[in-house]
C-alpha cells in the first residue's frame, strides 16, 4: 500500500464534493469558539463549494484514495488569492498543507504572477507562524464588518 501523498487539481468531472465539505468541516472545527467572527467555512455547501471550483482553481491531497487535504485559489490581475485551505486533523503537521501551498505556488509561476495572498485570523497565530515559514509576511490587518478591532491578517508571498 502506498502511504504517499498526491496533490493534484480537482478535475472537471469530480463530484465528490459532500466529502470535501466534511474534510472542511473537520479541518475548521477546532477554530470554533477562538475566532470571532465565526469561520465562514460554516456557511458552505455541496453546491456552493462546486461554484468555488468552477470560479477559482482547487487542488485535493489524496492518500490511498482518500482526500486528506484540499485548497483553493482565486486568479486575480497580479496574484493568487487562497480561499481555503484544509487538512484532516489527522494528517495535519505532515506536510499536506505545504504540499497544497507548492502547487499554488507551481501554478502561480506557470500563469507569471508574482505573489500569492491569503488572510489568516488574528487569533490563529500557529497559522502564522505556519504561512510565515512558507514565505509569507503580513502586509495589513483588517476588521470584518460590524468589528471595530482587526479580525484578520493579510499575508503575502512574494515569489522569488
């Protein structure tokens, strides 16, 4: 049996998004109740994750058949944009999500964009710590609406 991770981007046919929105479920759990506002992974769907994948470009990390790990990015004019980001609890601290981050990464060189962006919450500063080995520096903070303190961080990978 291989034990091996494979990254690749969702295919046009893929319909198996049920188990990708429980990946995601699971993968956001732990953040409830130390982020405020709450996560927006909360307001996905079946069907909205499938028009994420028809917007923006998705990656899955499978094992033996199984999706551990998923992300998604939007192209914009002069970067990529990370909507989400997963790994199973299980798998997490492996390398999943670095591997996920290389394929954007890939991807973003291929398209001659110079830099990938995400947004990270204030609270979540493993998340950080995790982006900032990656490559990523924090460039703002901003509040959700209705919040008068910052509730996220905006990093940015400037591609070497």
């Amino acid at each position: 049996m291989d034990s091996s991770v494979c990254v690749a981007q969702f295919p046009a046919d893929f319909d198996r998004w049920d188990e990708v929105l429980a990946l995601i479920m699971r993968a956001f759990a732990s953040m409830d109740g130390v982020i405020d506002p709450p996560s927006s992974a909360h307001r996905l769907t079946v069907e909205s994750l499938r028009d994420k994948a028809r917007q923006e470009t998705g990656f899955a990390a499978q094992k033996d058949g199984r999706t551990v790990g998923c992300i998604f990015v939007l192209e914009r004019a002069n970067d990529f944009c990370v909507g989400k980001l997963a790994v199973e609890p299980g798998f997490q601290g492996q390398g999943i999500g670095r591997q996920l981050m290389q394929a954007v990464e890939d991807l973003a060189r291929s398209r001659c964009k110079p830099a990938i962006e995400l947004q990270t919450r204030v609270e979540l500063t493993g998340n950080h710590a995790a982006f900032a080995r990656l490559g990523f520096r924090e460039t703002e903070r901003t509040a959700h609406e209705g919040y008068d303190r910052p509730t996220s961080i905006t990093m940015r990978n400037m591609l070497s």
